[in-house]
DNA sequence: AAGGAGGGCAACCGCATGTAC
DNA sequence: TGTACATGCGGTTGCCCTCCT
C-alpha cells in the first residue's frame, strides 16, 4: 500500500493500510459513545491517526456489527446474478438485497468468483448475454424464444378486474407478445420459483371455483410465489416491492432472448405468475423506437420496429393445445389449492421504516404511489440513456422474480402473468 | 524448502452528489 | 450562485495467503 495521505485529509497526520486490532476497537468504543454523525470528527473523538473516511469505510466494511461474515451461500450467489443482471455493477444497490453483506464484500466476491462462473457458462459476465450471441443475431433469439414460449400460458388480467384470462402464448397478437417478450427477463428468477413461502399474509385470494378460462389465482397485490422472497422481506423491501409492482428493464431484452433461446431459461415447468410493472412498458416503448439500440434495428435486415412487428406472424397452434391446456389447469389447480394452504397464514404486520405502511396488508387499490412512481419515470429511456434511468424505483421495485404490475398505461390496461 | 503465480480481500483513490453557508 | 466540505460509490491497488512446481 502506498503511504500517501488521502487528498482529502492531507493536512492531517494519518495511518494507512491495514487497521490493527487496538484501532479497530478505539473505532468502535468511539462509535458506540458518539456514534458516527459525522466522520471528519471519529477520528479526533477515538484517538485515531486515520482520516474520517478511512473510519467510515472500515466500519461500513468490517466492524458494524450487523455484517455478516463467511462465505456467500447459493442463494446469495443466485441473488447477485438475478439483481446484477438488471443493475449492473451498483454494488450498493445489489448489496441492498443481501442483509449483512457491503457493496465491497459483493464486488469483491463478483469479481473474485461470480465473474469466472458466468464466464465459463459462455455469458458475458457484463450483459449476461451468451458470448457467442451476437446483435445480428437477435432476430433469430426472438423467433426462437417466441417459440419457446408458445407451450406457456400467459396470464392476462383484464381491465379494473382481479380476474386473469389465460392464453396460449401464440395466441396473443404480435405486440402483446413484444409484450411478453419484454418482460421475460424475469424468467430465469421465476425458474427458481419452488413454493409461496408461509411467512406471507393473504388477505384475500379468488375463487379457486371460476370457470375456464379463468384461472384461479391470487390477489396480486399479496401474494408473492417466488423463493426470492425471503431475502426482500428480510431486507424489508417487501412493501415497497408489492405497493410499487415489479420491474422488468427492457434494455435487457437481449439478455433475455439470448437466455431463452439457450434454453436456459422458459422451459423450466413452474407454478408462478408474473406481472409487468408499467415502467418496464413505458421502457419498452422508449426501447423499441430507439433505433440505435433495440434488438430490431440491430437485426441485420434493416427492418424497423413497426416493420418488425408487423412480420410477426402467429405460431402454428399446437396439436394437442387442448389437452394440453387441460391438464395445465388441472396442474395449475392442485398448486392454487396447495398455495392457498400456505398463504393463509397469518402474520403480524410488518412496517418499512420508511413511511411505516403495513407490508403484508396491502390492497390491489393501492395505487396512489405507484401512480407517483410512474409519473416520476423519466420521459426517455432507452439503452443509450440507461444510467438516467431511476434506478431507485427500480430497486425499489425489483421484484423481477415475476410478481405484479400495473399495465394501465398501455396494453388495453391489463395485467400480465405467465404460467410456464 | 524455496519461490513464483494467482486469488481473495481490505483498503485506497477519485469522482459524483448532497448540503450548508 | 458559487464554494467548501462531507458522504457515498465504483474502480483499482496491493498485501497476504495458498497452491503449485
């Protein structure tokens, strides 16, 4: 390590390098007596000869007693990749999912480890695209995820309705699909979907006795079927997650495609929905008319968007749709039934300390702040432009595991879930 | 046993942003 | 409005440890 002072503190006599254990536990008397108001003043107030922000850093990094020491688990692993591949390298944000765990902790343990994982499975550790993928070829990724998709049931929720009509994927009309498309990033989290966890409280669920088409499935605005669960509610994200449904960044669309057509991801059979959150189709539509940057004017054809959709013909009906269809429904039943066991499980409620709104109780009509979230989007948004995107409501509202959103700003105000 | 290579990780650097004046 | 200072963050450095030859 260099003995140079820091140039903010230069006037000051200070230590460098490694912290030895009489400074850590000078640092800690300290912040224990006064706390850490302001750390220009910590070093001065423990007897230090370090510069307040090499005590901050070294309380944030490894003295504050709620980290979390040891080596990172699966699921921690799993969560990095899944936040990473929508946040990219905000390791302050992405840390924000892993209680006890610092933005350094995460980068170091990425770069360290997650990079070289994701670099032997051909991806792109930077896009999570495959590295063989390139833009010329997303024309084909598409039609090829489109056809990976045409088995899944794709959950539309009809207008001022908590009802959710199912369709065959190849059913939907093209920009439905471009639609559904868009949102598929989160996909691959909702491969991982295993069973609704019991911690959650549900205050209502529909009826498990409505009629085909009409599948019987959850208030979205409660239930969360998804094993990434437990780390938001941990992290107490879980409200605002619910209140301001999930978000789906279209920019990652590529990403997606190439997953999809790799295989790794919509093939998987889950009992789960997902919804799109209205940023994510405001961001698509942003994202489609940028010429520079959306997969279609990157296909190599020269075809624009609106040409591109046009083009998209309907995928042949499957042979056996109906039989298949049934034996979703029946499939899709048993999990409602089994589902609905474990979600009424009371619990107390739970407050974010934020604005101190009961997590667990929220209603479908809440919609005030979403409403405000939506409003406060940026009026442009493409892949150029991706870093003026708002990344806090967008960690806010993370959830890409699948959950819920309001698609009241376009596609004839309906919600979308998908079973696949 | 010695030393070189590589990995893990703590800490630093420099920039951006926020805030007070 | 401009300036100074504090804080936060991502990128980078370099020490230390382990493994391999």
């Amino acid at each position: 390590m260099q003995q140079m002072g820091h140039h903010c503190c230069s006037k000051q006599k200070v230590k460098r390098g490694l912290w030895s254990p009489e400074e850590d536990e000078k640092l800690i008397r300290c912040i224990a007596t006064h706390g850490h108001g302001c750390w220009s003043s910590v070093p001065k107030l423990a007897g230090l000869e370090r510069c307040g922000k090499s005590c901050r850093l070294r309380w944030i990094n490894y003295l504050r007693p709620d980290l979390k020491r040891g080596s990172f688990s699966a699921q921690e692993e799993r969560i990095i990749i899944d936040v990473h591949r929508i946040l990219g390298n905000r390791w302050a944000q992405i840390a924000k999912h892993l209680p006890g765990r610092t933005d350094n902790e995460v980068k170091n343990f990425w770069n360290s480890c997650i990079k070289k994982k994701l670099m032997a499975q051909g991806l792109d550790p930077k896009t999570h695209n495959l590295v063989s993928s390139s833009a010329s070829g997303c024309a084909s990724s598409y039609n090829n995820a489109c056809n990976n998709l045409n088995n899944h049931h794709i959950y539309l929720q009809q207008p001022n309705s908590s009802v959710y009509q199912s369709h065959q994927y190849h059913q939907l009309n093209p920009s439905q699909k471009l639609m559904v498309m868009g949102t598929a990033p989160s996909m691959d989290m909702m491969t991982n979907t295993q069973e609704i966890p019991a911690t959650f409280n549900v205050t209502s669920t529909l009826s498990v006795q409505q009629p085909r088409p009409y599948r019987p499935l959850y208030d979205p605005a409660v239930s969360i079927p998804s094993t990434n669960f437990d780390y938001y509610q941990n992290n107490n994200l879980t409200n605002s997650n619910i209140k301001y449904p999930s978000s789906n960044v279209p920019a990652n669309l590529e990403s997606c495609v190439s997953l999809m057509d790799s295989g790794s991801i919509g093939h998987k059979p889950v009992s789960c929905s997902s919804l799109v959150d209205p940023s994510s189709v405001i961001g698509f539509e942003q994202f489609s008319s940028s010429e520079d940057n959306c997969m279609w004017a990157s296909s190599g054809s020269g075809e624009s968007f609106e040409e591109a959709v046009a083009a998209m013909q309907p995928a042949q009906e499957l042979p056996d749709c109906e039989e298949q269809d049934e034996q979703d429904y029946q499939q899709q039943q048993r999990q409602d039934q089994k589902n609905v066991n474990v979600l009424t499980v009371e619990e107390p409620f739970e407050f974010d300390e934020s604005d101190e709104v009961p997590v667990n109780d929220i209603s479908a009509g809440d919609t005030d702040k979403t409403d405000h979230q939506i409003n406060s989007l940026p009026s442009s948004f493409n892949n150029a432009n991706f870093s003026n995107f708002d990344f806090e409501f967008m960690d806010s509202t993370i959830m890409s595991c699948g959950m819920y959103g309001n698609m009241s700003s376009s596609m004839d105000d309906q919600l979308i879930a998908w079973d696949c």
